[in-house]
C-alpha cells in the first residue's frame, strides 16, 4: 500500500496553506507514527481523536513545541501497546481487562460501568473501573449487569433486579455501580458467565449460579418456574451435575452451557432447540438439569448467544438453537417470520476447517477463519460487519490482521486485533466508542 511519509505531508500541507487551497483531512498510514500530532491510523487511514480536533493548519509535529502531550500519541507511537487479556461485549455495554485492571465503557443506566449513576449515564471512552485497578482475570457482561474475577473473588456490579449480582438487598431495583465480592464466592473462582438476567462461576472446578431461574438457567430445580420473586436466587447455589472438573462456562439469555471435561452440557430455556436436544421445543418451560449436547465430544471451545450457541471441533464450527436470521449458521429453512426451532448441530457454511475463535451475539455470529474474522446472522446496525442488512452465510470484515479475541454483544461486536481494540455495529450508548452507526472498525483508544 502506498503511504505518504509524514515530511513529504506537512511540506504538501504548507504549500496548500500557502495557495489558500482546502487540505485534505484523510490520509492513507499504515502505523500512528504516519499521522500528525491528535490524529491515530483507524484501518488505513488517518483519523482524529476522540479526545481534540486537529488544527490542519499547524505543520508542527513536534510535542515540545506544541506543549500539548494529551493528545499527541505519536510520543507512544512505538511503545508496546497494553497487554489486553480479555474483551467481552453486553448489551450495551463493552468491558476489556488491560494490564490486569478492567475498563468498561456504553451504557451506565444501571451502573453497569461501574461508575456512579449520578455522574454518568454512558460513556463513548474506556473508563476505568473503581476497586478493580489490578489483578482481574476474568469478565463477563449481562444485560444491564458486569461480573469480574479479581485476585480469584468474584465481585458483580449493576442491576440487581433478579438477584444477579449475587447479594440479598431491601430492593432488588436500587442499582449497585460499586464491585462487590459475592458471598461463598470470595475465592477459588476461574471463569464466569453472565446471561440475561443471570450469572454463573467455577470455583475449584464446580460451577455455582445465581440470579433468575424462572426457565431453569441457574441449574437448580427447587425455583425453576416459579412466579415472580420464587425464581430470584440472590446467593450462589451448586448445580449438582456439574461440581467437578468444570472448565468453561456460558450463558445465553435463558440458558447456561459449560463443559466438563470435554463434553459439553446445557440447561435452561429450550424454546429454539438451545440445549442441543428437542425436549419442550416451541416452549417457554423450565430445563434445570444439565444436559449432554450429543456429538460434541472433544470440542475446544464454544459461546453462547440469545437463544443459540456455537463450538469449535477440530477446527469446525457447529451451531444450533435459534435460526430466523442465519445465526446458527445454515440458510436451511431460514425464513424472518418463520424458522422451526432445531436442536440440529450444523457445520457452518465454508466453516468447516481452520476456525481458531468464536463469538455469538443476539442475533449474530462471528469466527476467525484463516485469520480472517468473518460474521453472519442479523446484521441491523451492522454489527455483522457490512453494509448489507442480513448475512446468511459467513462474509469477512475487512480490515483487521492479527486477531487474538473476538466479542459479540446485542448490536456491537469488538475484536482484538494487532494489539489494539476494534468495534463495529451500533453506537448509540457509547459501546464501540465511535461517533455513529457503521460496519468499519473503529479503534478504541485507552487512557
């Protein structure tokens, strides 16, 4: 690709100034240390902070002149850029682990950024969490509600509605933004999953879930289908079928999957064929016991969305669940007003060998094929990655190299890629932290 060095730009740019001619705003690059001072290379092109406006008419890129270091990040144009260990995407909401402290940013109604709810209703820029600076593993995001393991001890913050954040208060509807360690959780914890409206953790190999079990998410059969408060269950409580060698789990909206060993077991809602089996298809009926999913043996990882779920088995992906939008990955039957429920596994379409990562949103889903991230389901505010309106079968995202973590929420999805954090899809709350709606990637820039 050609690229204008940065001295050939500015004496382009004084001579422009000079002839009283409008200078371009854009640029190709391939690095930041290719754009001037307040500006970062955004997939190919230079493109100003979030943060300043860039003054086209100074050619001065040097930060002791300029006196302004805030902006200017050509100062860590070579630094290494921070070691992000985890990316994970909600409803409205995006959380990344940097450098071991958690950074969340999008939508605060319910404090689920962690930030008190009287000075901030969203956020468009990462924000560090309070209390949780340091020795963060492990995030998962919900609806309207955040879960993080810190130095091994769970601690949830957010809407409390359903007991989700694992604490018994006077008020279920009061919002808690401060991260607090869930009792009988404060150590020994691994992983965590958030749904919709529960969550669920391993500790030394079990898993232990709590918040609402109206459909059996949290595996505990006393509740499950219960009316209005019977199905909060504010404290952790063990699914039996699961307290040993629990390695990964997930949650859908109503559902929860976790491997054990290296089979896989799902329990919950089963309305979409979710759990891998066709008990109480078309139903909204309580599975509070886990279930095996059939011919998943050996899997080497999977996701949960809404009401699907998709795995990695020797380098193919295999969904199945809900399907009106090609989420589950097949365009067998796909109809926007009517698409049978299946509890059928399907190899991807084109996805049949090579896929490393795997992501399932709301209604969309997104893999990393031979280094090449591609998505496919409902693409409503592009969070598929293109500019068409529904992706059934698998289509690349261009522009992203290097990718090492995928996350997919409602209508935003992010990845890792090269080192830094991209998003796409809708922008409304704050959760990608670009400017407006689109299917490009947009960097997000960390303070």
């Amino acid at each position: 690709m050609y690229t204008t060095s940065r001295a050939l730009r500015a004496l382009l740019l004084s001579l422009l100034t000079t002839l009283a001619l409008p200078a371009c705003t854009t640029s190709q690059c391939e690095s930041d240390s290719d754009c001037f001072a307040g500006e970062y290379c955004n997939i190919g092109a230079c493109q100003p902070t979030l943060e300043t406006d860039v003054d086209e008419g100074d050619t001065d890129t040097d930060t002791e002149a300029t006196g302004d270091t805030d902006t200017d990040l050509d100062a860590d144009a070579d630094a290494d850029p921070p070691a992000i260990t985890a990316l994970e995407a909600g409803q409205y909401h995006t959380c990344a682990i940097v450098d071991g402290a958690l950074y969340c940013w999008g939508y605060n109604e319910k404090g689920q950024l962690g930030q008190a709810l009287e000075n901030l209703v969203q956020s468009d820029r990462p924000l560090l969490v309070p209390g949780l600076e340091s020795g963060v593993t492990a995030v998962a995001l919900g609806n309207n509600h955040t879960c993080a393991v810190q130095h091994s001890a769970l601690k949830c913050f957010g809407s409390n509605s359903h007991g989700q954040l694992g604490r018994i208060t006077a008020n279920f509807d009061i919002p808690a933004p401060t991260p607090t360690a869930v009792s009988g959780l404060d150590r020994g914890v691994s992983a965590v999953a958030a749904g919709a409206l529960h969550t669920c953790a391993i500790q030394n190999g079990a898993l232990k879930c709590f918040g609402f079990n109206g459909l059996g998410a949290i595996g505990n059969s006393d509740t499950a289908g219960m009316a209005n408060e019977l199905n909060r269950v504010a404290e952790p409580r063990l699914v039996d079928a699961l307290n040993q060698n629990v390695t990964r789990v997930r949650a859908g909206a109503n559902h929860t999957c976790a491997m054990q060993g290296d089979q896989l077991f799902c329990f919950g809602n089963n309305h979409q064929g979710q759990l891998g089996h066709d008990l109480n298809l078309n139903e909204e009926t309580p599975n509070p016991d886990p279930g095996r999913v059939l011919g998943l043996s050996e899997l080497s990882t999977f996701d949960s969305g809404q009401d699907f779920n998709c795995a990695l088995r020797y380098g193919a992906a295999r969904c199945w669940g809900h399907n009106v939008h090609g989420q589950a990955g097949h365009d067998r039957g796909v109809n926007i007003n009517f698409t049978p429920p299946t509890s059928t596994l399907y190899i991807v379409t084109g996805l049949s060998s090579e896929v490393t990562l795997i992501a399932t949103g709301y209604l969309h889903a997104c893999a990393l094929h031979q280094d090449v991230i591609k998505c496919w389901g409902n693409n409503a505010s592009y969070r598929s990655g293109h500019p068409d309106l529904s992706v059934y079968r698998p289509t690349e995202v261009a522009g992203l190299t290097d990718v090492t973590l995928l996350a997919a929420g409602s209508l935003h999805t992010c990845a890792l890629a090269e080192g830094n954090v991209y998003c796409w899809g809708n922008a409304d709350q704050g959760q990608t932290t670009g400017s407006e709606t689109t299917h490009i990637p947009q960097r997000v820039i960390f303070p």
